[in-house]
C-alpha cells in the first residue's frame, strides 16, 4: 500500500434528508411521508477549491444581473448562498452544469431509515448515527494525502469539533483494523455554515442529487452529474451486501421501493 500523497487536499462535509423517525407520541413519520426515507452524509474533495469558489461568485453576480430571474421570490435566498432544495429551476439548471466542468469528486454514505435498525443500533440519537455515518465515509480515504482540512456544515449541536474529531479517529481505527496500518496525514477540522464557505453548497447540490434517487427515484440529476460522484455506499441495503457501492462505471440504478428495504433492515436488526 502506497504512503500518503504529498499534497494539500480539502474536504467539505454535509448532509441531505433528516435522521428523523419517530414523532410524537411513537407515530413513524416516514409512513405518513412527514420524514425522508434515507439520511445521507456525505462530502466533496478538491485540490482547487478558489476555482470553483470564483466559478460560483460570478455565477450568483450573472444571476443578480439577470433581469428574467429578479422577480423570482426565492433569489433572494439565492444571492445569499446556493441551496438545492430551495433555488428555482432556473438556478439549479446553471449550478448543474458549472459543477458538472468542475474539478472535484464525491462520496456519499446513504443510510436507509429503519425504526427497529436505527433502535437497536443507535437508540434513535441523532449524534450517535452522524458520528458512524461519518466513520464510515472516511474510513478509506484519510490515509491518502499528508495534509488535508475537513470542514463540516453546521448541524445543530450534532457537529462540533470535538465530535468530528472522534469520528475521523473512529474511521482511522476501522481502516488499521481492515489493513494493519495507521497512515493518515495531517488533518485540521472546521465547523464552518454553508454561507461562509461556499464549496459546501457543492457538496448540499451533490448529495441533493443522490438524495433524489432514493426520495423519489428521480435520476435526472444524479445522472448529469455522475461523472462527479465517485462513490455512492448503501450502508444499510443488507439484501444487496456486498454489491452495495456505486460508482460512475456502476452507477444507481433501479431502486427498490422504500418498504422493501425497510423489511429488509428490520429482518437484520
């Protein structure tokens, strides 16, 4: 196994959909389509993130100038930061289409939502399955270059430094134990929001479009930019194991429905 790259890398950490399950009273909100169907973590690397940065400030400076799209209510928000799930088509056809030329890949762990796994599991806690989720993403990946800055998207008290940290030790403890080496680099961590550092609206556009394959099996978006995602893991599709990774050579395909991978998770729990 080769030693760490020597170069600088950054990546850039957030989530799509929600870890919610239960709502009052034990309802299942996923049932009464109050909740998403699956919770993803995932992130974004580059080598180069000021180009892209300078690609989207003067996207959003062509989009504040464009006449048609002023009137838009939601371009307020906008002007602000890009967001997938609240930029009008309009916007995320052009997001679209810059992150497709631009130079960087993605990962994604997507964590189908089952109320008996995530019981047993995690007893329902939001930061205890963030922290695994995370373990998970970056448990191959640390030992690839010397030096590398994470930044994580604010979420609540579940991301903070100190928890980041474990997690990526978590990810470095799983990979000695599959390998029988400790290679990671220098790595520094950032908690940063969305509207400060804009490669994380990159990464929101990214595992919006992965989201959307499993939402709704809507593959539009994946499908355009799936050169982008360099790897998509089911974590918790057991019918499936081991064939649960995706790439752009295997890319998604066909899910199956949303109550059949429940059942499948919960004959596992």
């Amino acid at each position: 196994m080769r030693g760490p790259e020597d170069v600088q890398m950054y990546f850039y950490v957030d989530e799509s959909g929600d870890p919610n399950i239960l709502g009052r009273k034990g309802r299942n909100l996923i049932e009464q389509g109050l909740a998403s169907r699956a919770f993803i973590v995932g992130y974004v690397e580059t080598r180069d993130p000021k180009k892209i940065t300078t690609a989207l400030a003067a996207l959003r400076n062509g989009i504040a100038s464009d006449e048609y799209l002023r009137g838009i209510p939601s371009i307020s928000s906008t002007l602000q930061l890009f967001h997938a799930n609240k930029d009008c088509a309009e916007v995320k056809e052009r997001v679209f289409r810059l992150l497709r030329e631009a130079d960087f890949s993605a990962y994604a762990v997507v964590a189908r939502k089952s109320e008996a796994l995530f019981r047993k599991k995690f007893r329902f806690h939001t930061g205890r399955l963030y922290e695994y989720l995370v373990a998970k993403l970056f448990e191959n990946r640390l030992h690839l270059y010397a030096n590398i800055d994470v930044y994580f998207a604010t979420m609540g008290n579940i991301v903070r430094e100190r928890k980041m940290r474990r997690a990526l030790d978590e990810a470095m403890i799983g990979f000695k134990k599959k390998w029988g080496k400790h290679t990671a680099g220098n790595i520094r961590i950032f908690v940063q929001t969305p509207s400060q550092i804009p490669m994380l609206q990159v990464v929101d556009y990214a595992l919006w479009a992965v989201g959307r394959v499993f939402e709704r099996e809507d593959y539009r978006y994946y499908n355009f930019i799936r050169e982008k995602i360099a790897l998509v893991q089911d974590i918790f599709d057991f019918d499936r194991y081991p064939n649960t990774f995706y790439t752009p050579k295997n890319p998604l395909q066909k899910m199956k429905s949303s109550q059949e991978a429940r059942s499948l998770s919960e004959r596992k729990a």
